[in-house]
C-alpha cells in the first residue's frame, strides 16, 4: 500500500503572512495540527505547527490587556515561525516507509509531493488507522497470538489447518518473537470456537500466546 492510499486531499494550507492567531483559529477550524506554507503561486516554503505557534503565543502572565494581547498575535506572522527545512513523501512512497520516517525523523505528519506539487498530507494517525485494519480490529473473530518458528512452510501449515476447519482468517500479521529463531503470529479468525481453534493450532506452533 501506498501513501497516495492514504494520504488526506486536498491539503489545507497557510501562507506566510498569515497571522499566528489566523493560522491557530483555521487549525482548530479544520482539527488539524499543522499546516504547509504556500507562496503566492502555491509553491511550499516551509511548515508550522500548532505546538510552535502555541509556543510563540504571548503568556496568560503578561501584562497587556485582551485588545493589546489580540493585535499582538495579529502582528506575529507564520513566517518567522515557519520550519523551512521540510520532509517530503511522494505519493508512491510505500506506507512503511512513511512510517520509518516519522520515527526516525520524530515528526507526525509529512507533505506529500508530486514533483514540485503539493498533492496531500500524511500523518500518524493515517497510519494508526491502517494498523487498526491490519490488525482486524473491527473484525469479527476469535483473536490469536502463537509463536512459530521461523521456518519454511509454517505459516502455510497454520493457514491451511485453520481452512479445513472451517475457519477463515479475517486478519493477519508477523511480528518480532522472543528470539531470531520465532516469530509472533497474530490471526483473527471468523467461523471458529476458542477451543476448536487453539486444539487446531497448538500442535503446528511453539507457543499458544493468547485466545480471545
């Protein structure tokens, strides 16, 4: 799956003499966190976000009046705040690898690029959404988590076991075991009890984990 899968379209965006009080009130408008800057001709120069702004706003402690603080933030523009330096996908960038970014990078969202075009946005909660479904959470089933050794064939042994029982895996996913030699298995399975399905599987795996 790709970031272009995912992505969210069409990207709202700021300019560079938008106002910090502007720039916060449409990122609470649209229940966004950040948002890339745009010239004039709709090039992206930069980023914000709503931690910097927030950041940048004037303390509960200072001494001006509401008027005075309010044509305060007016007068900060997004510009002096603005992260110039951006990350950048494309849309063909695999979601993994999206996600790796992120990490690495420990940022939450990224501008998604088609050229020099700014074509949609990606974030980790795109990515957290894409984890619920590849986990199967609003599937139906019975929940299974073993550890299977890393060796040829086990998986299809374990799937094919599960279809002559009736079974059909709703979900399904290998994770990081106790060792390199194992691996940790999850399947959802639809059309199966718990204790038919963990009689069919104990025998093909090194460790039931869990069933629910």
């Amino acid at each position: 799956m790709f970031v272009k899968q995912r992505m969210s379209q069409p990207v709202i965006t700021a300019y560079p003499e938008m106002s910090l009080q502007e720039a916060l009130d449409l990122m609470h408008k649209e229940q966004i966190r950040r948002l890339p800057v745009v010239d004039k001709h709709g090039k992206m120069i930069g980023i914000v976000s709503e931690r910097v702004l927030l950041k940048a706003y004037p303390s509960d402690a200072t001494t001006l009046d509401k008027w005075e603080l309010r044509e305060k933030v007016h007068e900060i523009k997004i510009e002096r705040l603005m992260t110039r330096e951006v990350t950048t996908v494309t849309e063909d960038t695999p979601l993994e690898e999206a996600a790796r970014i992120m990490i690495d990078q420990n940022i939450s969202g990224m501008p998604v690029m088609r050229g020099d075009k700014l074509v949609g946005f990606i974030t980790v909660d795109d990515i957290f959404k894409l984890f619920l479904e590849v986990l199967g959470a609003r599937e139906p089933g019975v929940r299974v988590s073993v550890l299977a050794p890393r060796s040829r064939g086990v998986l299809y042994q374990i799937t094919k076991a599960v279809f002559e029982s009736g079974g059909d895996i709703r979900a399904l996913g290998i994770f990081q075991g106790t060792s390199t030699d194992n691996g940790e298995i999850f399947f959802k399975v639809d059309g199966m009890e718990k204790d038919q399905l963990e009689k069919v599987i104990a025998p093909l795996v090194e460790k039931v984990v869990d069933v629910r």
